[in-house]
C-alpha cells in the first residue's frame, strides 16, 4: 500500500541518441529513478536497436514495480523526422536504416503500457522547460551548442512545433548571407558557426590550416580548443569569441521575434560559456530591442545529457491528471 | 425582435493610427458595418483626439444601434507600446504627445460599453488570421510591407505576444550583418531593405543618389519607383528584385524558427508583389528546410486598410461565446 499524499506513480522516459540508449523512471516532480545507459550501437541496424530498446524497456518497468512505483507509461525521444501521431520514425540521419519505422507499433508486441513518441530535440527543450533551467518560465528557448546547433521553443507552456513539426530549427538562422555553406543547402547558418564543429574549424582557419595535436572529430576537437583557450591561446579564444558574435545576431533575432523570458544554453560547448558569453551578449544588446533585451535571462542548461529522456517523460506526464 | 438564429450582435473595432483613425460595427463574420474614417491630426495633442475618438465612438454605437444591433464592446488598436491590462499607452512614436495616457480609463468615463486595448500590429495580424488571406490557418505569419516593415504571429489561433508583448518584430531581423543602420539600433534590419523607404533608398543609390521627380515621402517615393519599374526602368527592377532577396532571407528564418502554414505580406508595397516576390520565393527556397519550404503557403493580405480595426474587433469576438 503507498502511503497517502505520496504520488506513487512514475513514467518512463528513453532518449534513442545516436551514440547513447537511456532509460529511467520520472517522477512527476522530473526525478530520476533506475536510470539505464547503454551504447546505441545503430550500426547493427533497426532490428537489433529495436531488440534493446523492449529489453531495457522491460527491465526498467519491472524494477520500477518491485521498487512500489505504479507505472503509467513510456515516452520515448528519437532523433529525426516523427510522425508523433502515427508513432513512426520517418527517416533518421543519426539512427541508419531507420526508414519508416512504425515504433510504436513494434514495441506495442511487447510492451503493453501506453506510448508516447517526440522528436529527441523537442524532448529536451520540454525537458529543460518542465524540470531544468527553465522551471517556472512560460516562454522560453534552447539552443545547444553540439556537433551541430539544435532549438527548441516554448510558447506559454507549450511545445512549438509548427505545421509540419519543424519549428524551433534556430541553428539554421542565416547569420552571414554569403558565409560558409552548410549541409542544410543554405549558406552562413549558425550551425556554420556556433556549434563544436564551427569553432574548431574558425580554430584551424585562424592557424592557417593546421593545427598539430588537434584530435580527428568535431566534439573532441572543439574540447581540445577549449582546453588551448584555457591556456592563453589567443587564436582559440578569438575563436570562441567569434562564435559568442554569431551566437549574439541569433539571440537577437530570438528575442526581436520571439520575446521571450528565458534563452538557455546547453550542449558540449557549454562548459566555455564565460569565453563565448560575453561577445554574445554584447551582441545581443547591440542588435536587439532594448526593452525585451533587457528582460531575457540567459542561463546554462541544467539537465545536461538527462534532458532529452526527463522532457520525453515530462511530455507523457503532461496529459496525466494530477493526484491519483 | 430579432429573428431566431440570426446574431443581431455586434463588436465596434478602431484603428487608431499615425494618418487615419477608423471606426466600423464588425460582426462575428468579419463584415464591417457604419465605417467611419477621418484624419487622425495627431498634432492637435491627445485631448483633442480622445475627444474625437469619443465622438466617433458613441457616434457609431447609436448608428448600430438604431440599425437594430445590440453593441457588446468596442476594441482598439493602436500604435506603440502598450499596456494591455492596464489599459494605458505608454507611448507611441506615430502619436506626438501619447506618454502614459490611460486611454481606457479617460474612455470609460464616456463610453459604457466594455473595451479592449491592443497594439495595433498585433490586432493587423489577428484581423488577417481571422476574417483575412489566414482564415482557417492556424499557424501563420504577416508581414506588412510599408514605411516600415511589421510583424505579427498567429501561433494555434493565438497571438504571439512574447514576455513583453514585444514579439513579432520580424522588421528588425538582421539579415545582412554589417548592413545599413537601422533606428532602432540595429544593423542590417529587415526594414532597412524591404520596407518602401528601403525600396526608394536603393534606387537612389542605384541611380547615383539623384533621381530628377522623385517625391520627398518615403512611400510615396516607393510608389514612384513602382511605376518606373512598369514602365521598365531597369533600375527600378533590380530595387525590388533586391528587396525580394532579403525578404527571402527573412522568410528562410521564419519557416525554419515558425514552420507556418502561411506567410502574409501586406502593406504599401503589396501591389508590387510580381515584382518582388519570385526572388523572395527563390531565395527562401534556397536557404530553408525543404519539407516546410514546401508547404508555406505565401499569400497577398486580404484586408489592406481595414486589418487593424477588424482585428481589434476580432480579439474581442474571440472573448465572447457564440451563440445569443
């Protein structure tokens, strides 16, 4: 029997990353239980990732329901383009071979709870919203600064996710009109610039070209640049300085279009914000109107690697009514 | 008596703006009844204009009335920062002299019917989401095209206002980032280019800076230079076409960051739209996500003049149950 005035319920709540498969029991307060981390492993192809995905699925519920905690369903973030009503994984350029997935369907084989599917970045800007940095705030946005720059945004509690479910793609703001091309086909996006990958490039741009030592891959590369800034070197800490000025015309536009309470900065580059902060602050309060300049916090994200899972939690918990 | 089914209700919309103050009946359809115009004569200073106002006010309430409506409020945009609650315009750069007047407070002292205050680009967007090119979207965007360039937000039928109310100012996205000054303090807006002072300033500089029998007035100049462009001047041409170009760039943004199912252009400069619109398609086709470049619908506003005080009236409608 649970005690009375304890919320004894819990959803689950998974992040189907590219790199990494997490599961854990949320508690309608956004605290983690049980959580369970393993490698994707997406190379081994849908079926085998699918395999995992209802094995951990399982376990998590069946230590959650030996642990007293009445389990009320799993929500689950995946990387790509979601038909969220459908529960199909439409194409997925982190997950390979995942073409027009019917997730929901499958797990339905074996797992009897109810089920929930969001788009990984929509997950954690929610997640950030609901139980992060942006607790208490109605209209806020994330961006996160990785291998590329993802966004999300909140409108009076509520997920903005536009006529197709593409809204929020901040990272794809032309910040340059004739800068660098990006993958997406447009040219000077602030992904170009801001993002690991932006800065360690602009880092061996401003090193003509070579920079010895620099390890191979985009996120490891810009730690290493991170690591030189915090030995002095002029280049890398011009080279996150840049970066803050993109960051800043972004933030402007946010703020000019957007208005809103909060912008919230995660992602790897996020432990250099005292090296790309200030330039893109300056640059925000240079470009933007004055008063809701003057009105937006920014603040580092709180729920880290967590907020992809805790948001897809968050989401299902959303559409519970509270008290059992 | 009215006859059964048929809603003899009726909300008064005005607009009040920098030229023109308007004043009509709009009912829950959108039809405009007893349409008022005269010249704002702003210069007279506030008192004389709220007395006017009060005139024209109580002046249509007793022609709808006699014409057998029952009046349920009266609702009105204005330029310029505004306190919604309140009640107050805290100030307005089109309205020499309008600094913290309690507009709805100085009105109640002669008017009885219950009000409603908003600014008056928020209402445009709401009369064009609600009777106009937006009727039956519900995510959608304007922009109007004028001596400036104004924005608005419709997000799943609601206004964006922001945390500010300050949201919407897509005119002052940067969209060159070390471009023309802009009064608002920033660089590169938006406005500076694709506004009819953007237009007209660009021939100019085109032409060397000296166009013989271009008038004084910002949109009057841009009319001028449309009809040159009819006419074939190729100068003309390569103005709009420009402008188009960094409209593209702002619609890019838009449907990256929004994902609307339409974008609205409206304002002085909307019967050029051939003349601008095919490089604006073209270049946000070439910079935004595909799947939402697709299906944005880009529309002719409807409403011209009227937007403001339809959607005034509109935004009150919203509050009132249907049915009598």
């Amino acid at each position: 029997m649970q005690s009375s005035g304890q919320d004894r319920r819990i959803v689950i709540g998974v992040d189907l990353g590219g790199t990494n498969l997490r599961i854990a029991g949320i508690t309608r307060e956004g605290d983690v239980l049980h959580l369970r981390r393993e490698e994707t492993r997406a190379d081994a192809g849908p079926k085998d990732l699918l395999e995992r995905l209802v094995t951990g699925l399982l376990g998590v519920e069946e230590e959650l329901t030996e642990s007293g905690w009445e389990v009320l369903g799993a929500s689950l973030g995946v990387p790509g383009v979601i038909s969220r009503r459908r529960g199909v994984v439409e194409s997925s350029p982190n997950l390979p071979g995942w073409k027009k997935i019917h997730l929901l369907r499958r797990l339905r084989r074996s797992v009897s709870l109810p089920l929930l599917l969001e788009n990984d970045a929509n997950a954690a800007v929610f997640g950030e919203y609901w139980a992060g940095a942006g607790k208490g705030k109605s209209t806020m946005v994330l961006l996160t600064l990785g291998t590329g720059v993802g966004g999300g945004i909140i409108i009076d509690g509520r997920l903005l996710r536009g006529a197709d479910g593409m809204a929020g793609e901040i990272g794809h703001l032309t910040v340059e009109r004739e800068g660098l091309p990006c993958p997406c086909g447009n040219r000077g996006c602030l992904e170009r610039y801001a993002s690991a990958r932006g800065i360690s490039g602009r880092y061996l741009d401003l090193c003509g070209g070579s920079a010895p030592g620099m390890p191979a891959e985009g996120s490891a590369e810009a730690a290493w640049v991170h690591s030189l800034a915090r030995e002095g070197d002029r280049m890398a800490l011009r080279a996150f300085r840049e970066a803050g000025i993109y960051l800043g015309i972004a933030m402007a536009a946010i703020v000019n279009i957007v208005n809103p309470e909060a912008i919230i900065i995660g992602g790897g580059v996020l432990p250099a914000w005292d090296l790309f902060m200030p330039s893109a602050r300056e640059e925000m309060m240079a470009r933007a109107f004055q008063a809701p300049a003057e009105s937006v916090e920014l603040l580092p994200a709180a729920l880290g690697d967590h907020a992809g899972f805790i948001g897809a939690a968050g989401l299902l918990w959303k559409e519970i009514p509270s008290a059992a």
